[in-house]
C-alpha cells in the first residue's frame, strides 16, 4: 500500500490474470505497441495499469 492505494508490480500474467488489473481506457494501443525486444515489469496502482517498465537484457 503506498497512500491507502494498492500497488502491484509484477509480469502480464500476474498483475493481468491473477490480479485482475486493467488497461486504462484510450491506452491499450500504447500496450499493444510495447517492444518485444524487452522484458516487461507492469506498474498498477488500485488495479489499473500506471507504468511499464521495458528492460533490455542482451544475450551474453
């Protein structure tokens, strides 16, 4: 909880599929557009998807 709000961070199936999270409404092409070419960490707050944060994790 940070200021009586819910925050979860996690992967899609976690904030998405166990936690029931949602996609703002008007921003599910900016999710749809999110690079494959990063690892994603989802930011919701009271169940709604606030932040992405994309990763770049390059092969070594």
């Amino acid at each position: 909880m940070v200021e009586d709000k819910k925050v979860i961070i996690g992967s899609a199936h976690f904030v998405f599929e166990d936690e029931g999270c949602c996609i703002p409404e008007g921003e599910q092409e900016k999710y749809d557009a999110l690079p494959a070419a990063y690892s994603h960490l989802y930011l919701c707050i009271d169940g709604e998807l606030a932040a992405v944060i994309c990763i770049h994790d390059p092969l070594r």
